[in-house]
C-alpha cells in the first residue's frame, strides 16, 4: 500500500496520531523521501495537515486550519477540501459558524464526502440547537462510516497546548516535502 493509502487508512479508522507520526518520520528522516509528482505532493499536504487537525495541540490545529483555507481556495471545486477546512473550522468556537455553513450547503446538495464530515455537521448542528438537524446528519455518517466510532457528535475535547509533532515548521509544501 502507498503511503498516501496508509495515511488515508489510517485517519479513516481514528488514528491520526500515527498517520502524523508515519508522515514525520518519511519526511524528516535521514534518508528522505521523494515524491515527483505536484498532484501527489499536494495530496500528502493534504493528509498532513488533516492528521495534524485531528492529533495536534492549540498551534496545530491552527496551521491546519490556515493550510486547509490555503488549499481550498486553489481548489475551490474540490469537496474533500471544503469537508476537511468546515472541519478545521469547528475546532475554534469563533469559527464554527463558518464552518456550518459550508457543510450545510454541501448538505443540502448531497456533497458532504465522507463520515467525518456529517458527525463535524452533526456535532455542529448540536451546538446550535437543531437536534432534528444532528440527527439526519447523524443518520447520514452511519449510512457511510466504514468505521462505527467514527460517528459520534459528542463536543470535541480541548487540545492540548503542546503541538502533537514536534515539526511545527511544517505549514506549506516545500516545509514537508524538503527535509
């Protein structure tokens, strides 16, 4: 399996911290580790900075957040992007407004692209009062989790003041992929 299908595995079943463990240690190991292709660089960018999202402490999620942002403005079509920043935004309290938004636009066009993203909708829609809201998208994770756990809209925990990784230089593309 790729590296990309690891990490993709790995986060998928709740375990970000050694998706985010995995990318350090490719990426800042003494024997490097190239990837050529930009579609495939951006992508492990992408599954970075969703590891970090999901493992990180406060700085983390913040750098998480600003690359996601980054990242879905280059690609302004790419749901996965939009699920995964509406996300990120739902981890600051200033911010989940935002983010429930973008998911319920995508809600209501049926483009919400994965598990994660409807219990971020339900956990969000919670927070706001709508328990109708919650539990259609509550009974839209259990129609596609691959994983049950992952379906639980319970409130996030606080994260922990210290970064999950010890690489907080990473927050672009040329800092993980250039040793």
């Amino acid at each position: 399996m790729s590296i990309i299908g690891t990490v993709e595995k790995l986060l998928d079943e709740g375990n970000p911290k050694q998706a985010l463990t995995l990318l350090t240690q490719k990426f800042t190991g003494g024997a490097g580790y190239e990837v050529e292709s930009p579609l495939l660089q951006r992508r492990i960018i992408d599954l970075y900075a969703v590891a970090r999202l999901r493992a990180g402490g406060k700085a983390d999620i913040e750098a998480a957040t600003g690359l996601l942002r980054s990242r879905s403005k280059e690609e302004p079509k790419n749901l996965w992007l939009k699920v995964r920043l509406a996300e990120a935004l739902s981890y600051n309290p200033s911010s989940s407004k935002e983010a429930l938004q973008i998911l319920t636009s995508l809600f209501k066009s049926d483009l919400i692209v994965d598990a994660a993203g409807f219990t971020t909708l339900a956990r969000l829609r919670k927070q706001d009062g709508d328990v109708a809201g919650a539990q259609a998208a509550m009974e839209r994770c259990r129609a596609v989790a691959k994983q049950p756990g992952v379906c639980d809209d319970s409130p996030l925990p606080s994260p922990p003041e210290s970064p999950a990784s010890p690489p907080a230089r990473f927050t672009s593309e040329s800092d993980i992929l250039m040793p």
